[in-house]
C-alpha cells in the first residue's frame, strides 16, 4: 500500500539565524528514531539557483552532494544529523522554482493560461515537495527567510495550501530575548510574529523558542495566551551545542506532540548512540590544536564541514580541538614567520580555496608541516599546494605553480582540467560530485579507509599535471590513490612522516558524526601523538 505522506513546515519569526535548520533536522532525526522515514527540503528563497556561485564569506560554506548539487550549507547539517546522502531535489530556491515554471511555460505546457504566482509557482512549490515526499512517511520542509519577508510570502501560501488537502504539521521558530535589566523573557516579538503568521492563514502548531536559558512556565502561559497554541505546544531550544538540541526537543517530546498532531503511532525512540556521541565532545581529557590557514579566515562558517569533520572525529578520542586559523598572507609580508605562526601546533589542514590569495604562504605552511613532521591533512587546494611544494622543495622546479595563480610558468605542476578548457560560464560547470577512486594497496590511506575502493565528492577545475608524476614520484611523493582509469591523482602521502596525507577531494563532507571521516581520524589521532611527545 502507497505511504500516506505527511508534511512538516518550519518556519521562522523574529530574525533570521535562530537556527532553524537545526531544530529542521533534530525533529527529522528523533522521527526518524521512532522508525519512520523522512526526506528534507531546504527552501532558499533566494533567486540564484544554486549556492555554486555564492561568496562564501557572505553566504558561508557551499555544500556539495553526490550528484554533484551544490547546495547550501544547511544540506551539511541535513545529512549529519540524518545520516542521509541528499540531492540536488532537496535544496529548492526560488530561481530553481521559477526557473522549472518558466521552462514548462516556454515548452508549452500551460496550454494558453496566463502563468502567475498563485497559483503555478505555488503549485509547483508543492508538486516539488510532493515529489520528494513518495513512499516517505514525512517531509519535513525549512522555509529559508523570516516570515514578513516578501521573499518567502510564495512558499508559504504554498504551504497553506497545501494545509487545505494534506497532513501538515507547522511548527515555528521565534526568538525569546531576556531583558538583562529585569532578566525577564520577552515575549512581544514572538507575539507578532505568530500573527504575522496568521495573516497569511497559517497558524502553527507548536511553538519552539530560542532563548538563553531554558523558557520559563510564565513565557509558555504568555505565548499559549497570546498565539493560539496550548501551553504543552510551546517548546524551549534554548542555547546549546547543535548536537544537543536533539536530546534537548526530546525531553520535551516534541516528536510525540508531532505524531499526536498528524494523528500517528508514536513508537517509542533510542537516542542513546547520540547521547554518548555529546558527551565525548563535552566530557574531554586532552587538548590539541590544529592550524587551518585559509582565505576565509574571518568567517568561520566558510569551514563548516570541516569543523564538523573534527568534531566528530575528536569525540571518539575524547579531546578538545583548538582550530587556530592562520592568515597566510600575513606570512607572505613577512609580518609573521612561518615558524611562529605554527609555533605549539599538533596539525595542520590546508582546506579548499580559489585564487591566489594567500598561496604561497599555505605553500610554506605545508612545507613547515613536511620538513617538522607535523600531521597535515591537504584538503582540494591543499593537495594540489602539497603538490607544488613538493616540486619545488624536494624536486627542485624553481617556479613551479598552479596554472590558477600563474598562467605562464614554467613548470606547471597543477593545470586546468581538458574538459574543463571549453567552459566559459560559472554555474555548476566545475567537476562536481561523488567520483570513486582507487586507492593503493599497501598505502597509509589504504589502511585508513580499510578498503581500496572509496568515492568521495569533488568541487575543482585544476588538477595534477600527468607529466610532472614521474618526476614527483621518483623523489618520493607518493600517489597513493587515482581515478579508477589511473589518469587523475586523487590521493597523496608522505613516507616518512607521521601523518602527511592530501586528497583532490572533500572529505569533509562525507563525516558523521556516529560515523566520523577516517582521513579526520587520522589526523587527530596523529595530532594527539605529537602533542603527547
Ligand atoms: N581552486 C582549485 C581548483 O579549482 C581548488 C578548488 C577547491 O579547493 N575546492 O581546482
């Protein structure tokens, strides 16, 4: 028999960055350990249509899924805490929407209507979401933006729509600020949000609150008063680590409350695994520190998924990591030396990065890392800098270079793929995706992975020169992973050095946190090593 699929929207009042995608995915997560299957949507109500093109200073980390999707960094967060592996259909903005309407108006399929918002965007806002929903007990949609924007009124009147002939949970997220002069919690902003809410027909559900400190029965009588829900129907998420908001929704049964609006079985749910996965992260008895340089230096946001790739690697061992970023062109003008800007470090990763800014310090970063025997992890960027130091420092290639920074070196070590030299436009053009590599026998990313097939997702144009390999190798590099027809280096290490390991690809994006990334296991494990010596 066909699953009668059910909806849950979040929406949210106030301000944006309360965390709405947190509470999104810790409501999807305890679901789903009462056993039923749920499929996110993130609706962006931006025009662009993907996050591909978007600064991510402005707009934090671009995410990059298996198909190759690059989506907002919120799909992270959706695949962490749901240990799902999404696609481009999960990230719907309002280019996209309008994009898929406009292409069906232009093949005809309107036969002669006028096309409007009401109701063909909004029609196809929740044929998308249908769509998604097939075979799935629930689809639990995050409407980006703050209810009142004029960019989200689509999505929500789909939304309400959609409330008039299916199953439809809504559940909003409102701020709570403490007036620290009386230290009483306000409800006023909440208050108007909700009826803002109300205006375009939608009344919520629950109520989850984001506060300071966990909301009082007085604030819960206010609201229940005030916006129409029943005082049980208003929920406390008051500040936390993200990894505990679950645990946090759970106390308060908020999936129970879910069920009992949708009229389902609530089944009882483990949260067990996750719990201990907290605690390690909280109840730690080491302390290592690892350099990340980068461009993005100052908005950590840039490096989502790789501080989540550390968390989640440094709860299994039971340790703090302190991320020192290092700012390389700093070290470039010679305000700062390299060694003391790595002084006291356990690690280093070079992440991911465009252009030229700030290169040639990652180079002498990584080159300190090689020569001192500091674990390094090069991630993209930092595989292919790996790869420059190497040629210059140990091979001797004077001026060797990425064709990205140098278009006319001499020794172009790192060059723009073939296929990449016919693409003239920025969207979605680079090579993207999950690609499967084939890793050495023998090889310490061998042993890592425990298997010598693995598939990982790429974002990048640039990749290593096949002529450069013998020449690299024969002084020691050692290439320890390709594509599978052995064109393309994926995967390189060092002997002789405790953990020096870089990959073409993002590993980053692929860690769990019950299942953390091996390459970040390894890296903190050698970290841990060097900070005990
Ligand atoms: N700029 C490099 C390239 O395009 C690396 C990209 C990255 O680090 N994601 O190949």
């Amino acid at each position: 028999m066909e699953k009668k699929t059910k909806y849950i929207f979040v929406t949210g009042g106030v301000m944006s960055g309360l965390g709405k995608g947190i509470l999104t995915v810790s409501v999807g997560k305890l679901l789903q350990t009462q056993g039923y299957t749920v499929e996110p949507l993130k609706i962006d109500p931006y025009l662009n249509i993907d996050a591909g093109t978007m600064n991510p200073i402005e707009h934090g980390e671009v995410f990059v899924l298996d198909d190759g999707g690059e989506v907002d960094m919120d799909l992270g967060n959706y695949e962490r805490f749901l240990n799902l592996s999404l696609s481009r259909k999960n990230n719907l903005t309002t280019g996209k929407i309008y994009k898929h309407v406009i292409d069906k108006e232009r093949r005809g399929d309107y036969l002669g209507k006028t096309v409007q918002i009401i109701p063909h965007i909004t029609c196809g806002v929740q044929d998308w979401i249908k769509s998604l929903g097939k075979d799935k007990d629930f689809v639990i949609i995050e409407v980006g933006g703050t209810v009142g924007d004029i960019e989200s009124i689509p999505f929500l009147e789909a939304a309400r729509e959609l409330s008039t002939r299916e199953d439809v949970c809504i559940i909003h997220l409102v701020l709570i600020p403490t007036l620290d002069a009386v230290g009483e919690q306000k409800t006023k902003p909440a208050q108007h949000s909700v009826r803002a809410l109300g205006e375009i027909g939608i009344r919520p559900n629950l109520i989850v609150c984001r506060c300071k400190r966990p909301l009082e029965d007085r604030t819960k009588r206010k609201l229940a008063l005030f916006c129409n829900v029943k005082e049980d129907d208003v929920i406390s998420d008051h500040d936390a680590n993200i990894y505990e908001v679950p645990i946090i929704l759970k106390e308060q049964k908020i999936a129970e409350k879910i069920l009992k609006a949708l009229n389902m079985k609530h089944n009882g749910s483990d949260l067990e695994e996750w719990k201990s996965f907290v605690n390690n992260l909280k109840n730690t008895d080491k302390k290592i520190t690892i350099a990340m340089t980068g461009k993005y230096t100052e908005l950590h946001d840039s490096y989502v998924s790789i501080n989540e790739a550390l968390n989640h690697a440094r709860s299994r061992f039971k340790t703090e990591v302190d991320v020192k970023f290092i700012e390389t062109t700093d070290i470039e003008e010679n305000k700062i030396d390299v060694k003391t800007a790595l002084k006291d470090i356990d690690g280093l990763i070079v992440p991911g990065g465009f252009g030229s800014r700030g290169t040639e310090g990652k180079i002498e970063c990584i080159r300190h890392a090689r020569e001192n025997k500091i674990p390094f992890l090069g991630l993209c960027l930092g595989f292919q800098l790996a790869c420059i130091e190497y040629a210059r420092n140990v091979c001797k290639l004077d001026g060797a270079a990425t064709t990205e920074v140098d278009k006319n070196t001499k020794h172009p070590i790192i060059d723009i793929m073939e296929e990449q030299k016919k693409i003239d436009t920025k969207g979605a053009t680079m090579r993207l995706g999950a690609w499967p590599a084939i890793l050495k026998k023998g090889t310490i990313v061998e042993k890592l992975y425990g298997t010598t097939e693995v598939s990982e997702r790429h974002r990048h144009r640039y990749e290593v020169n096949n002529k450069y390999i013998p020449l690299l190798e024969r002084e020691g590099l050692i290439f320890s992973g390709t594509s599978p027809d052995n064109n393309l280096m994926e995967f390189l290490e060092q002997p002789n050095h405790p953990f020096f390991i870089a990959t073409q690809a993002h590993p980053e994006l692929k860690s769990k946190p019950l299942t953390p990334h091996p390459l970040f296991l390894g890296l903190v494990e050698a970290a841990i090593e060097r900070n005990k010596s």
